[in-house]
C-alpha cells in the first residue's frame, strides 16, 4: 500500500491511498490519482513496484523532483517529497 500526502495546490492537506500499483498521476481523468494543476501533465508519474522498490518514474518529457532533486526515476523511500 502506498499512501501520499498532498502538501500544495487544490488538494492540500489531502491523503490518498492506493490500494493497487502501478499508480499513475497527472492531470487525466483517467489517473489514478487526478491533479488540476498547472504544469501537471494528463499522464506525469507513475509508482511501481519493481522487486522490493517502490520506484517513481517520470512520462516523457514530465518534469519530476524528488526532494527538491530533478530526476527522471528514483527508488521512494518513506518520508520522500515528490
């Protein structure tokens, strides 16, 4: 399970649980977590798991910061800002 606190914009203050990886993010509809946001692409990350990781990975041509690091992927860790 992993579970995201959303720290600015329209959702601050907000927690969201997903129950199922992947989990995608953007701006769709159709994303699992939906954020109305300016510079929130309809499809911008997505977390997997991959073996005992949780990795977040950007789209293409999505930017992504974890803590305050630009990156494309990264392993999450408890605590992380994305």
């Amino acid at each position: 399970m992993v579970q995201l606190q959303i720290l600015s914009g329209k959702k601050a203050g907000d927690q969201f649980t997903a129950a199922r990886l992947p989990l995608q993010v953007g701006r769709s509809a159709e994303a699992d977590l939906p954020l109305e946001e300016p510079g929130v692409w309809p499809r911008h990350f997505q977390i997997r798991r991959e073996g005992l990781d949780l990795l977040c990975q950007a789209e293409p041509s999505a930017l992504l910061s974890v803590n305050g690091v630009r990156v494309e992927q990264a392993v999450l860790r408890s605590g992380d800002v994305i």
